[in-house]
C-alpha cells in the first residue's frame, strides 16, 4: 500500500501540471491505473492467503485444541507498514540494552528487545533472532522486526544477533557465534526480564539455517570452541525461508550454490573435506530428540527453492518425537517478512501462537505430560 500510496500522489502532482493531457498523457494515464490494479492485487493476496495456510499449518501440527492449550485471545493490532517497522526498534531496545555477548567486538553485538515496562525479574519468554545474509552480511538490523515486536508487545524478551561473517571470516564461526550467543542469553537473559530455561531461535535465510542448525545440535562441541560445557540447547526452531543442505549436488542451481560455500564461506575442497559441509547440513543432522519446528517458506520464493523446505520438513518429521510443523505461503518470496506487511503480522501471530503452545505445554510436560502427545504423536 505504501507504494499504490506513493504513486497516486505522483500521480495527483503529474495531473496538476498537465502530464496527463492528450492521447499521450491519456495512455499514460491508463497504464498508471493498470499498475494499481496490479499492486491491488498483490496486496489483497498478502491480506488473504496466509491467514488460512499458517491456520492449518498450526491445527495439523498441534492438533485441532491447540488455540484451548494456549488459551490466547483473538489477533490483535495491526501492520506496522515499511516505514515504521524500520524506526519500531526505538520503541522495545533501549539505549544500554545492546549488549556485547563474545570476544570479536563488533561482530558480537545483540539487541535486547523488551517491553520498557517489564520487571527484571519477570522471568518472560526469550527468543533469539538470527539475521539473514548469505553467511557473508549477518546484520541485526532492520531483520525480524515484525516479529520481534509483535512478541516483545506481548511481554516476551527478544534477542537479535550479529556474527562474524565470510569472507574476513570462516565457516564454522558463524555457527560458533550463534552458539556463543545463545550461551550468553543462558547466562546472562534474567537480568533483562528473561527466562533462560525458556529460549527459542528464530531466523531468515541464512539465518533460518544457523537457527535450525543451532537447534539440532545442542551442546556439539565441535561447534562451541572453548565454551563446550555451555548449555546451548533451545525449547524450539523456527526457521524462515532457510537454506537446510550444503552438500547436495543435484538440482537446478545447487552445484553453483556449493560452489559459493566453497569460495568464500567454507573455503575448502568440496570433493576432498566433504563431511564440513554435510556436519553444516541441518537436513544431516535431524534426529528424535529435535525440539519442536515450525518452517516456514514462500512457495514463490527464487532465491532458494521451496523445495528445499519441502525435504527437510519430511526428514525431520519422519524421525523427530516432537512437533514438525510446516507452512508454505502462497505467493510469498524470499524475505516476505523483512517489513511490516499484512502477511508479515499474519506470520507473526502465527509463531507466536506456535511459541506460545510451546511455552505452555512445557509448564504440562513438568507435570507429566510432553509435548508430543499433547500435539497428538508418540511421546518421548
């Protein structure tokens, strides 16, 4: 709407002086016009369509009671629309609460979102947001946004983290970072309002990968380099339009993929130092015990393919105790949620309520009950 907005005043300005006059002006005219339509038409989608599938994705994956679990009252709000998403930070980070959490200066920054208002010891929530960026950006700032103030409205304590990047840096201090992140959060999140027995992980792109991988291997050594007896484990996953497999060959665009691992991120022969890319393979590395995911992908996304969502969805859910949920939103593109759009907040609502049958279902399971038969799959 910002952009049908933006060019009806143009449209107003080119009209008062005279551009639209003639069998030129006219046609000009009419082609603007057709490109509102247009515009129309894709915001409608965004309105309507993901509501549905996150629904569905929601009731298949924690059965039809979930909302009675969760007992959370209607959505509210509204989007927050391109402009002030990109000032909302304002609002949930003060000024003392960018933290450093690791040794490499700039490279281990975090940004504590939180409600001004929210003791310090109210023992909330935490996610951790993971950016995006092609292991070779990774900053913290403007990604998650939607997200992170949607849940950070509703009294939860965000956390979104930078990291070391290729090419200056090397695979796997990437993951390392995420790691030494989270065993920060662990340590130090309560003096913030937050909860260290409850931190879950989030991410988009390159960040949706780091966040499944970081879920999937809790406490691996081999990823925590001089902080090995950290606790790093997270209560659930939700990565967003990821990348899940760094070694798979076949398939359109795949080898030029690897190829860019191999130059500027891992940095080592594929065909002799195989197993690096398939230990940083999420899709390698699922097992029962994963903690409960919920991926989503756009199904129009062209920069990595829903396809790869699609596989590692079944892998993980064939083997996994615990809930695999799944949503593929119909004409949604890589980076649907960087603003604050209708299908960005429609997605927000829906991980919250994911995060928030989590949050719940823990407190249950203590008394007795776990996750996945509460979400009606074998229990643990």
């Amino acid at each position: 709407m910002l952009y049908i907005g933006g060019s009806v005043v143009d449209a107003v300005r080119r009209g008062r002086r005279g551009d639209f006059a003639g069998p030129r002006g006219k046609a000009a005219l009419a082609l603007t016009a057709a490109a509102w339509a247009v515009l129309a038409v894709i915001h409608r989608r965004g309105v309507t369509t993901p509501g549905p599938v996150l629904s569905a994705a929601l009731r298949d994956g924690l059965g039809d009671d979930y909302a009675d679990v969760i007992a959370t009252p209607s959505p509210t709000g509204r989007p927050s629309g391109a402009l002030r998403t990109t000032l909302i930070r304002r609002r949930y980070v003060a000024k003392n609460d960018t933290v450093r959490y690791g040794p490499h200066s700039g490279a281990n920054l975090a940004d504590i979102w939180r409600r001004r208002d929210l003791p310090r010891d109210a023992k909330a929530p935490v996610l951790v947001q993971v950016p995006g960026g092609a292991w070779i950006i990774g900053t913290r700032r403007p990604q998650g946004y939607p997200l992170m103030s949607h849940l950070a409205d509703r009294g939860w304590v965000c956390v979104s983290l930078a990291y070391r990047v290729s090419p200056r840096h090397t695979w796997p201090d990437q993951i390392v970072d995420v790691k030494r992140g989270l065993a920060w959060v662990k340590e130090h999140i309560a003096e913030f309002g937050g909860d260290p027995e409850f931190v879950a992980i989030t991410g988009g792109s390159a960040g949706g990968h780091l966040a499944s991988l970081a879920a999937l291997t809790p406490n691996d050594p081999a990823f925590q380099p001089g902080f090995e007896e950290a606790d790093t484990s997270v209560v659930a996953a939700v990565p967003i339009y990821g990348r899940y497999d760094w070694y798979s060959t076949d398939g359109e665009g795949r080898r030029e993929f690897v190829g860019f691992l191999r130059r500027f991120v891992v940095k080592k022969s594929f065909a002799r130092h195989r197993e690096v890319y398939v230990d940083a393979s999420s899709i390698a590395r699922v097992h029962a015990d994963a903690p409960p995911f919920f991926v989503l992908h756009g199904h129009d996304d062209s920069l990595i393919p829903v396809q790869e969502a699609r596989d590692f969805v079944r892998e993980l859910g064939d083997v996994a105790k615990r809930p695999v949920l799944y949503a593929e939103l119909p004409h949604a593109h890589h980076a649907f949620d960087m603003f604050g759009s209708p299908r960005a907040h429609q997605t927000a609502e829906a991980v919250a309520r994911f995060l928030t049958w989590v949050y719940v279902s823990k407190s249950r399971r203590h008394r007795g009950q776990d996750l996945g038969q509460l979400a009606g799959k074998p229990g643990s």
